[in-house]
C-alpha cells in the first residue's frame, strides 16, 4: 500500500511519469521506500526547502500509523 502511494503522488507531481520507481525494502523495524525520479523532475519532488518530500512523508506516516509500521522515504538521484 505504501508504495503504490508515493507512485501516485510523485507521477502526479512529474512531467514524466513513466520514469518513477519505487523500490520496498523491508527491514526489522521499518520499511524503507526508495523513491526514483527523472534528473530534471527531481525538484519537483523535492520542492522549494524540501516542502513537498516533507508532505510527502507526513502522508506516508499517517498511512502506515494504524498499522502501527513505520515507513521511511528516501529519494534518490
């Protein structure tokens, strides 16, 4: 569920959608989301002082709260 989420809000905030990618990787405590966009859509994602990714994670962690997992998000070059 935590994936298909960031897939959603990263290809609606890109111009190109096709090249977003999201990689799982479950650890002991948490789950690690690896988060991949085009060079030039990677601001996009990030936004002005890291406000979007910051809304971003804030989403992720109310998603995965009454599960009670704690989900972190990574985004990569």
């Amino acid at each position: 569920m935590e994936k298909e989420l960031v897939e959603y809000i990263a290809k609606s905030l890109v111009d190109e959608p096709s090249s977003v990618s999201v990689q799982v990787v479950e650890g002991e405590k948490s789950t690690l989301l690896e988060l991949r966009v085009n060079s030039n859509d990677i601001g996009k994602v990030i936004g002005k002082h890291g406000r979007i990714a910051k809304a971003i994670r804030t989403v992720l962690q109310a998603a995965t709260a009454k599960s009670g997992k704690h989900a972190v998000l990574e985004i990569l070059d």
